[in-house]
C-alpha cells in the first residue's frame, strides 16, 4: 500500500512540475485590455495573445474562462480569487465569459457587447495593422441614435448613424449613404462598438483615401407580428426587414440628414447573416443601389453544390452584363481562417458570378476567421472604392 501510494505522490508531482514547467513559458508581459472598464486591472493580454482573467470568488467550486469554444481552469488562491490563462488567441476582438459553477456570466472587468444573443464580455487582442482603427489626433464625425416607429413592424426600433467630421459645419454639403448591417446574433450597436467603423472612416477621410459619407446601421432582425406575437421564421424576417428599409428607413433617413438621393450615392453592405440579407436587397431594388459589400457571406445554399443561375434569387443574375452596368462596385471578403460553410459557399458563388461575367471585387484577411477583424478590414477595403469623387 505505502509503495502504491509513493508511486501516486511521484504521478502527482511530476504533474506539477510539468504545470510550473507550462506556466514558466508564458511570456510575463500582461497589460489590461484596451476595452476595460475604467480602472480595471484584469483582463489583461500579453505578447503572446494570451488572455488572463482575475475574479473574486470565494465560495465557488469552479471557475473557467470560456474563450474560443475552449474552457481555461482558473486556480484559487487562499482569498478565494480565481486566475488563469487562455491558450493565445487570434488578433482581433473576441467574445467571452466566465463560467462559475456552471453558470456563464460576464466578466466584471470588461464593458460590455452585444453578441452571440446576449449582453457580454469582449477583449481586444492587438493586431499588426490595428493603427487603421485607433483613435487618432483626426478630425472625428459623429455616431447618433435614432429611434423611429416601424408601421411595418408594429414597433418601436432604433438605428445608429454615423454623420461624418464636418457634417454640422458645412450645412450646404449633401453626402451619400452607407447602409451597413451586422450579423447573427448581434445587433445596430455591433457596428460601431465591436466594428469600430466610425473610427476606420475617420481616418480614412483624414487620409483622403475615403469620401465623406453618412453611415447608417440599424437591426437586421424584424419581425412582422402574427396574432399579438412575433413569429421568427428566416422567410419573415428577412422580408420584414428589407421592407422596414426600404419603405421607412431609407425615407426617414432622406428626410432628416443632407443626404444624396440618387442610387449612385447610396451603397448597402453586411456581414454574414447582414451580407446574405444585403445582397437580397440590392438585388431586388437596384434602382435604389450602386454599390454592395458582402463580408463574409452571400446568401443561404448548401456550400458542396453548383449554384444554379436560373433559379437562385428568382434568375437575377443571369445577365452579368447589365449587372456590370448596374452596379459600380460587388464586393465580396473573408478571412483566410473562416470555417466551412462559408469557404465553400463563398466559392461557389464566385464560380456563378465568373461564369455570368459579373465583374466583382475579392478581398481575403490574412489570418481571421469569422471575427470582427476580418469585417474591420472588410469595411476598410470596401469604403474605399465606393463613393468617389
């Protein structure tokens, strides 16, 4: 028994030292993240991209930091407060939470965004090219809520819009629009909070390499009441939405800000789910769109099949000719690590629009999947082509 017990005691250490062994390969160099709530120590990031997290817990069990689809044990110490490290993670801004006995919560640390269906936590890991979306010593426009009554939806919505710097000075000045949606899951504050697209055109226009333009993001999801209730079926609310657009954003936007009415002022884009309804849009209404960006998305069709032009979205690209004539910029992206379906889908529908003769633009970022960075630099990309003087 004494022989088995220090054969279980040696088992043990050895467990340890490899966990010191582990833990003295991490790079020492933390610094909280860049969207803390003021004040906060943790979370912090490193060199490596590490995530630590640090949180008071004295009469729980069990505490994880759940990032990336991967739970990290934290460790107890003998205050009761819970520490540990992720794996490193990709560049870019991540969603996570703690998990406590089970129960996933936000991190008290961070602020807060709306994602993945719920209010939570982000953390920003830098990236090599994160100067494209700093705040800067620029000239900065303006992001405003609007909140208007949907007719169509028997409710009360919001947008943001994004007025660009200069916009109260020059009241002569008219400037043209960007419709730009979010994706699943998220909402009309996505754009702004996680996308930081107010800060990319900002710059963008301080370095003359994007038109001044109004940027309007509102809430891809609407919903058509059915007996007192909301009924979220796809076909509904993808309706719903390009109606509440098209009929009451779209005019109450022309009526309350100097906009350029004409279609070659006006673009739409979105990201994943916004890209799929976005392209649906444009292509139903091209008298109203010149140009359109699908980040990470095109629309919904099994991604192993050859798209059939004469059926998908009623035939409306079986002329690529007069597509080219019709629209100035189709734009399409996506992160070199995105995850199946969206490779294959995206593929295939690229092979339908070179097979038609639709001229269009492709863009890939380097190392990001499904995230918000691939979509910053998406609209980096893409603000740049549209709108030209």
């Amino acid at each position: 028994m004494k022989y088995l017990q220090l054969i279980i005691l040696f088992i043990a250490l050895g467990f340890s030292f490899q966990t010191v062994a582990q833990q003295s390969n991490i790079v020492e160099d933390y610094k909280p993240s860049s969207v803390n709530q003021p004040g906060k120590k943790y979370p912090q990031v490193n060199s490596e991209g590490r995530v630590r997290v640090s949180i008071s817990a004295p009469e729980a069990n069990l505490v994880q930091l759940d990032i990336g689809g991967v739970k990290y044990d934290l460790i107890k110490d003998e205050k009761g407060v819970w520490t540990g490290e992720s794996a490193p993670q990709d560049e870019g801004f991540h969603y996570y939470q703690l998990n406590i006995d089970g129960a996933s919560v936000p991190d008290p640390g961070t602020k807060y965004f709306y994602g993945a269906g719920r209010w939570g936590s982000g953390i920003e890991i830098p990236a090599v090219d994160q100067d494209f979306y700093a705040i800067k010593k620029v000239s900065h426009g303006s992001v405003s809520e609007k909140i208007y009554f949907s007719e169509i939806t028997s409710a009360w919505r919001r947008c943001f819009v994004y007025t660009p710097p200069g916009y109260e000075e020059n009241q002569d000045e008219h400037y043209p629009v960007l419709y730009l949606q979010h994706g699943s899951f998220e909402d009309e504050t996505g754009w702004s909070a996680q996308g930081k697209a107010n800060l990319i055109l900002d710059n963008l226009i301080a370095e003359k390499k994007a038109s001044p333009m109004i940027i309007v993001m509102d809430n891809g999801y609407a919903f058509v009441p059915v007996n007192n209730e909301t009924k979220e079926t796809g076909r509904n609310w993808n309706n719903a939405f390009e109606d509440v657009l098209i009929k009451e954003v779209i005019p109450m936007i022309d009526s309350t800000y100097r906009t350029k009415t004409d279609k070659n002022n006006r673009a739409i884009a979105g990201l994943s789910m916004g890209a799929n309804q976005t392209m649906r849009i444009i292509m139903n209404n091209l008298d109203r769109f010149a140009y359109y960006g699908g980040f990470s998305g095109t629309s919904n069709y099994p991604s192993s099949d050859e798209i059939d032009v004469e059926t998908f979205l009623d035939g409306k690209f079986k002329d690529g000719a007069t597509l080219n004539k019709q629209i100035n910029v189709f734009w399409l992206g996506m992160g070199t690590k995105e995850p199946e379906p969206f490779p294959g889908s995206i593929g295939a529908f690229r092979n339908m629009l070179e097979k038609v003769g639709l001229d269009y633009e492709y863009y890939e970022s380097t190392g990001t999947a499904h995230e918000w960075l691939t979509w910053r630099r998406s609209l980096h990309q893409f603000a740049q082509l549209i709108f030209p003087d």
